[in-house]
C-alpha cells in the first residue's frame, strides 16, 4: 500500500486495545485467492478514502482508521474471523469486496446490529438489516450490454461460463431473460469450480455449439487464465465475449487485447484524458497525488472501496447506491475503452 499508514492487523488491535478516539473500519479485501490481483488498487484507495475523511475532521472528531481482513480465504473462514473481531471491538464498521458466497456467509455470522457495506456487483436477492450493497445487480449490470452486443455485434448464439457459486449463478439467470428478450439464444453453460486447471473443455464447447458470443462470469486470476487459453486457442478474433468482472488489473494480467471483440461491464474503467467519466479521472488525479506515478490503477473494484469507506462513515441512513452505474466497455491494447450511449444501467 502506498502513501499513508498501512491497515492495522486486527489482531495486534485487540492486544493494544482500540483507542475511543479512532473509529476503526474494517477492510474485507481479498489479500488471496482468485481476487488478489486487485489488492494493491483496492488498499491504495481505501487509503486515500481514509485520507480524506481525516482532512475533513474523520468521524465527530474521531480519526479514521483501516483494519485488515483477509476476504480472499474461505467463506466461513472469513465470516467466523469477522464475526469474532466484530465482537471483540477491532472494527466499528465492515466494508469490503469479495465474491458474493463470502459475502452471503458474512450476513449469516455477523451479530445483530453490525453494519457492513458490501461494494461489488452482488447477486440480487434480499439483503439483512445493517448490510449495505453499492453495486449493481446482475440485471442491472448485464441485460443492457447484452442487448447492445446482440444488436450490434450480431452475437445471437451464446454460451455461459462462470465459476459455481451465488454469484454467477445469478448472473446467468438474468443473461437468458434478458438474451431471450433480445431475439437471441443461450445454446451451452458451464459453472466450474474456483482455480480450473483445465479450460480445454470450456473452449470446446465454445467450439462444438459455433457460439458467437461467450458471457463470462468467472473472476480475478480464474479469468485471466481463461482469456489466455481463450487467445491460443484463436477464438478470440472470431467470438464475441463479455465479462462483468473484468477490470484494468485483469486486462494487464492477460496482455492486453486488439481483437476489439472482448468487452466488459462494470462501474467504471480507469479512463485517458478526454474520457467520459468526470469523476474517474479526478479519483486518479488524487491517488497519483498521493501514492505517486506507480500507484496501482484506480480499477472498478478499488472505487467501488473507496465510495463504500465513504458509505460507512455517514451512518446508517446512507444510501444503498453510491457509485456509478454499470458501463460498456472494449479492451483497446491494455486499455478498456467505454463505448459512448451504451450505459448499461
């Protein structure tokens, strides 16, 4: 983490004893697993979230303060740990991002009362009292991009991949409501577990169904390996593929991409002078300020962290959407250029 003082260790927290003048926010961020890739941009600006709270005054008066969960273990792992650091007083507040079955185990084990913002696209459904979700649902973030491919990138035959848990499972769902409404088809679907070894027979499904368009909800590094099997196995000039969880630091780990034929939907995109997202591009200004030129890139993730540090703070009558809706994408080099008019949500 660059800049300002790390995240404290829970742990040493509860030894040394929370201090009344700090209001300590937990920090559920995936420091392993398929999500660690997106850490540092996530950290970095949490961090600065923290910053700038502090110069306003922190909290009535009270510094604020990040402490460090490791979200990227197993779901009831994390919950139990959270739960526990709940109680004890490490934290006043939980926000962070993971995938959706950690976040689903989070709302079982936390105590009554306890407030935790959860910042990601989420899967639907009911969230408990006290959870708060800044992202977008599956239809929110897909129906509209799946629509503009189908319409103007002729994708009409589509296959759905993802890893099996809540999340895509979710995903895939709204992708046939909305595919069907859009005059075209789901002709294959696989959910595989996390960390893959063998994607062959995912690409040859892609291949056996003559699929023209690949919705894809698998995360972090799980996506990374199939975009780069996905490249040698030459079907990416030819097949159209969509992904609502990738973001720059996914796009760098695979190289790049000058098809113009992989896509993306998520909140915001880390844009180039003269891009359309006014606020993205001051987020970046400021985390250069003060993590430097080689801070990590302000990814969809890390803002969505960001915006949530500031959803925490305010109180429980804070609002359940803080960030920006869902957008389209194309991947341009190591680039994700947004497509002007196709807003997702």
């Amino acid at each position: 983490m660059s800049g300002a003082e790390r995240p404290l260790d829970p742990w040493d927290l509860l030894v040394t004893g929370a201090r009344s003048d700090v209001f300590h926010v937990g920090l559920a961020v995936p420091l392993s697993g398929p999500l660690a890739l997106t850490a540092p941009s996530a950290l970095d600006l949490a961090g600065l979230a923290a910053d700038e709270l502090n110069a306003a005054g922190g909290v009535d008066g009270r510094e604020v303060r990040l402490v460090a969960v490791d979200s990227g273990r197993a779901p009831e792992v994390v919950a139990a740990e959270a739960a526990s650091l709940f109680r004890a007083g490490a934290f006043d507040v939980l926000v962070g991002f993971h995938t959706s079955d950690v976040h689903r185990a989070l709302e079982r084990a936390l105590p009554p009362g306890a407030r935790y913002v959860f910042t990601p696209p989420h899967e639907g459904g009911r969230a408990r009292p006290g959870v708060v979700r800044t992202g977008a649902s599956p239809a929110e973030q897909h129906a509209a991009a799946l629509t503009w491919l189908v319409g103007n990138r002729r994708a009409r035959r589509w296959v759905l991949l993802g890893t099996d848990y809540v999340w895509p499972r979710a995903v895939h769902r709204a992708a046939h409501r909305a595919l069907t409404a859009a005059g075209a088809q789901v002709v294959g679907e696989a959910l595989v577990p996390f960390g893959p070894t063998d994607m062959g027979p995912l690409l040859d499904l892609v291949r056996r169904v003559r699929a023209d368009g690949v919705l894809l909800s698998m995360v972090g590094r799980d996506l990374v390996t199939f975009n780069r099997e996905f490249t040698r196995a030459g079907l990416d000039r030819r097949v159209v593929r969509l992904s609502g969880a990738l973001e720059e630091n996914g796009l760098y780990a695979v190289g790049g991409d000058g098809t113009g034929e992989l896509y993306a939907c998520m909140p915001s995109f880390a844009s180039t002078p003269g891009g359309t997202d006014d606020a993205q591009l001051e987020l970046q200004e400021r985390l250069a300020r003060r993590s430097g030129p080689c801070a990590p890139v302000a990814c969809a993730y890390a803002r969505g962290l960001y915006d949530g540090v500031r959803v925490a703070v305010a109180g429980p009558g804070s609002s359940s959407r803080s960030g920006p809706p869902a957008r389209l994408a194309r991947a341009d080099g190591l680039a994700l250029r947004e497509i002007p008019d196709a807003l997702t949500a």
